[in-house]
C-alpha cells in the first residue's frame, strides 16, 4: 500500500468516526430532550367554533399528542368526558378541551315539562344567567281597576333553566306603536303544569317580567303571604 492509499484509508477512517460522534450527539440531544419533556398523552383540539348551550359531539374534536407535563390538570383525555354535556361557554377553534368548558346537559324530572318564554334582555338576563341555573320568576302587574294600585308578584320560584337561546329583536305590537323595539332572549324552564301556566301568563299580560339568579344550595321558598308586594303597603 503505498503512501496515497495509506492517506485515504485514514481519512475514510477519520470520516466514519466523525460520523458515529455525530450521530451520538444526536441522540444525546434527543434523550436529553425526551427527559425533559417527557411522556406523551392524548389530548383533544376543537375543529371549529362551538356556540354557548350547544350538545357535544365527537366529531366536534380532533385527537393530538402532546407531552403531559405541558397539559393543565383539567385537560379532557377521553372524549367520553363530554357524553350528555354542553358547552358553557363559546368554544373556540384550536382551543384544547377541558372539564371546566363543559357542563352537564340539564334533564326534565318525572312531572316536569319544557316551557320557553321571552325574557327582556335588559332587565332579565344581564348575561349571567345560563343553562342549569336556577331563578325565581318576578312579574309586575297594572291594577285590574282604575285606581287600583300596581303589584309585583313572584310568580315561579325554584325554576330550573333548561336553556339560554340567541338575542333577539323583537318588533312592538300594533297596539305599542311608538315604542323601540327590544332585545329578548329565549328562556326554557323545566316546570311543572302549575309553574308552566303562572310563567306564560306573566309573559302574555304582566307590563314586566324578571329572573332573579339564585344562588346554589340556597332555599328560595316564598309563602303565598309574601308572592305580593304593593308600595302602598311597604311599612
């Protein structure tokens, strides 16, 4: 093997070292970063928005992998998490999904029926108010007479809210020309028979109708003594 050969050897030997170093210090660095990073878990992203109130589907999300360490403690790894619930909130696309956007889907109880009525959004809702709340129902009321004074009554309380429907103008009858028009949102209650006929009476003749929020755990009951107000009578 004279000189030349003897150069290329070494230099072919030279290359396959620094290959074999380099390729050891590629997988220095990935060890290095799969320690850190660590193991990967299943986590779900929204394909596109999702409006407020609105059932879940599986087809709603797409499946992705990302390193659990960088996933928050309430992210949902299992789509069976969002079986017979809706979206809180509105969903936005790209957002991973967590527990806190989700609650369960409100269900009637033996005896109950669905009953909707408009709510002025001015005085009604105030945007606090959503699916699985609960809330007395004020109505107020002219007086049946000329003369007679105007009452408040609490018409329903205790009253489940099924749903928040979509803001809605609605156009003053032909017997209130001149007014605006206003802003409503759709309420559905579960009611019983009872509760379902006070509510849609107040929406058809009451002058105003409220929803007062109540808070969880609370007792709201009224006696029939206290359902009427009048100011004359306030001492």
């Amino acid at each position: 093997m004279n000189s030349r050969q003897r150069r290329g050897v070494i230099l072919l030997l030279l290359s396959v070292l620094c290959a074999l170093g380099a390729f050891a210090g590629v997988l220095s660095v990935i060890n290095d970063v799969e320690s850190k990073v660590g193991p990967e878990v299943t986590a779900y992203r929204l394909k596109s928005d999702v409006a407020p109130y609105t059932p879940l589907s599986r087809g709603q999300f797409e499946k992705i992998s990302m390193p659990e360490r960088w996933l928050s403690e309430n992210a949902v790894t299992d789509l069976r998490a969002i079986q017979d619930k809706i979206a809180v909130t509105t969903l936005r696309a790209g957002s991973l999904l967590q527990s806190d956007m989700i609650v369960n889907q409100p269900a009637l109880r033996p005896g109950q029926q669905e009953v909707a009525i408009m709510i002025d959004a001015a005085t009604g809702v105030a945007g606090k108010i959503t699916p699985g709340s609960t809330v007395n129902v004020y109505a107020t009321f002219e007086g049946e007479r000329e003369g007679d004074p105007s009452q408040s009554k609490i018409i329903v309380t205790n009253a489940a809210v099924l749903d928040v429907g979509r803001l809605t103008a609605l156009q003053p009858d032909e017997n209130e020309r001149g007014r605006e028009p206003t802003d409503a949102v759709p309420i559905t209650f579960a009611l019983s028979t009872i509760d379902a006929q006070r509510i849609t009476y107040a929406e058809s003749f009451a002058q105003r109708v409220r929803l007062a929020l109540v808070a969880p755990g609370s007792d709201t009951t009224v006696p029939d003594s206290q359902r009427t107000y009048e100011l004359a009578k306030d001492k």
